[in-house]
C-alpha cells in the first residue's frame, strides 16, 4: 500500500498562512498526490492534485520535492471555515487498490 | 447534476442480516469506489472498479461484495451484517486517476 503519514493534528489563527506536509516514501512512478478536505458528517471535497514540483489553484498550493516522497499543501490565509481534516492520497485511478488515505490531519484555526 | 448520491442515508441492521448500499453518479465517470469511515480516523477503501462489469479489491474486501452492472451504479453488499462493519460509507467517482467526488455518505449501525 501507498501509506501515508501527517501530523495528526495543528493549529492556526486567522490570516495566517498554513502548511500541512505529507510524507508517501514508497510512491510509486505513476502515482498522483491528491488533497482532500472533510468536515464533519460530510464526504472528503477536492482541494488539489500534483504529480511533480508545484501546483496551484484558487484555494491552494501544492509543492512536490524532486524525489516525490513527500508532499506539502499550502493554505494562504486561513479563517475559521478552513477548520476541517485534510487527508493526503497517493494514488488511485488504476493504482486504487495500493493507495490509502490514512489518518489526515485535523486543522483547528482559531479566531 | 446531482454528482454522486447514496441510497439509504441511514441504516440499522442486526447481526446476521444483509442489505445492499447504492451509489449512483451522473458525471460518465469510468472509476467508482467505495470507502468506510470508522470513527476518528481515515477512509479505507473496501472494493473499486475501473469500468463497468469490472471490480476490484481494496484495503478492507472482507465481508463485502460489490457489482458494476451499469457504469452510472456501483452497489456494495454486506451478506452477513456483523457488528465491526458499522461504520460511515463514502462511494466516490472518478476520471481515470484524477479527482474523485465523494457522496454524502451512508450511516450504518450493525447491532
């Protein structure tokens, strides 16, 4: 299995910039990293996908190193409606089978 | 575009009873998934498949089965309820290996 790991837990305040990273050293070649955000009672939501070096869209950043074994997810400027789990994903798509979500990270911003 | 539902929101079963679980989407996508989500921790996926008539196991298969009859459905069966399957379950859909979409989830208590 693609096995992941991030912190299980940080914290924030409003306004400031957060980094969340992701460590997948047994990646594979054709492995994509995924980002997902989930509230509570809600199915995981798409924030990002890269495959190498840097990827960004309207609500994050995604930098990748050169080895892809880990990942960090950049989020600008948090508020209190960006307290959620991120999860990492590695994998999917026909590699589904070898990917795994793993724990996530439980973001708290504060006000 | 309703994106992926679930059919039923909630359920109650007993030990030994059976029940299926239905995903559906409506976005042509080839890949669907199926997810359980045990209290404070990640999702793990359970079966998958990559097109209509094939399907695949994941992580937890165990006590499960599943069929891709129709490309737009992707059912998951429990044949035997046992009390450790009571859990939240995430069907998901995809675009080959990019973004899933994730439905609002089923509830499921086994007592």
């Amino acid at each position: 299995l693609a096995k992941t790991t991030q912190p299980i837990s940080m914290d924030s305040y409003e306004g400031q910039e957060v980094n969340i990273t992701c460590s997948h050293n047994n990646i594979a070649t054709n492995d994509y990293i995924t980002w997902y955000q989930q509230f509570p009672s809600q199915g995981p939501r798409f924030i990002i996908q890269g495959y190498k070096t840097k990827v960004t869209n309207e609500v994050a950043s995604l930098f990748i190193p050169a080895d892809r074994k880990s990942s960090t997810l950049s989020l600008p400027r948090v508020s209190l409606s960006d307290t959620a789990v991120y999860y990492c994903l590695v994998g999917a798509g026909t590699n589904a089978g070898k990917s795994t979500f793993g724990d996530g990270t439980t973001l708290t911003v504060k006000p | 575009n309703a994106g992926v539902t679930q059919t039923p929101k909630f359920r109650v079963l007993k030990t030994g009873q059976s029940m299926t679980l239905l995903c559906a989407q409506d976005m042509n996508h080839e890949y669907m998934y199926w997810y359980r989500q045990d209290p404070g921790m990640g999702l793990r996926l359970i079966h998958y498949s990559v097109g209509e008539g094939t399907t695949a196991k994941g992580e937890v298969p165990d006590g499960y089965n599943v069929s891709r009859l129709k490309k737009q459905n992707f059912l998951l069966g429990l044949e035997s309820a046992a009390p450790s399957q009571t859990s939240v379950y995430f069907c998901a859909s995809s675009y080959r290996e990019f973004e899933q979409y994730f439905g609002p989830g089923t509830r499921l208590t086994v007592t």
